[in-house]
C-alpha cells in the first residue's frame, strides 16, 4: 500500500488515504511517502505540496523560522541548545528558553 495526498488547488493537502494507486479518484493526488522515499516529508492535512522542492511542508510554526529547502522541514534561526536540558521556543525573543522542571 501506498500514500496519496489530496490537494487542492492551492496545493493544501486535504486529505490523505493508503491505496494501492489514486487511479479515477477525483482532484489532485500525490503519491506520498512516511520515509523520505518518495517525498521528502509525510503529508499532513494543512501541508503545503512544494513540486520544485518535491516535497510536503508543514505550516510554519513560528513567524522567524525558516525553511531548509533541502528537507523541506522548518528550522529555528537559532540552533536548539546541545547541552542535554528541555528548551521550548519564545518567538518574543526569538531564542530557545529552558523549560523549568517542577
């Protein structure tokens, strides 16, 4: 079984189903893959296809992000913090903040 996105024409994912093919299914279907095989991403409803890029991108999460055009993923201006502790993203300061445990 295969993964099929359906988009419209905005090229918003509005559905996605497991088939074996798409074939006399109304709208616009993209063969969709979970591992990077086929598309770069998994399809999710609200993604965006990108044909240039091959790819499905989710909507953006936060206004400074950017997207790596390599993976089609969104990526944080400032990488995550190395050290082993759980941050969370403050778009107000743009920066990762540690999240207090307890």
């Amino acid at each position: 079984m295969t993964y099929f996105a359906n988009i419209n024409e905005s090229n918003t994912v509005i559905q996605v189903i497991v088939a074996s093919n798409a074939e006399g299914l109304p709208g616009i279907w993209i063969e969709a893959s979970n591992d990077g095989s086929i598309t770069k991403n998994y399809p999710g409803i609200g993604y965006t296809w990108d044909a240039l890029l091959n790819g499905f991108i989710a909507p953006k999460p936060y206004s400074s992000w950017l997207l790596n055009t390599n993976t089609c993923e969104w990526e944080a201006p400032v990488p995550y913090p190395t050290d082993g502790l759980w941050y969370q993203w403050d778009e107000t300061i743009v920066n990762w903040v540690l999240v207090s445990i307890g």
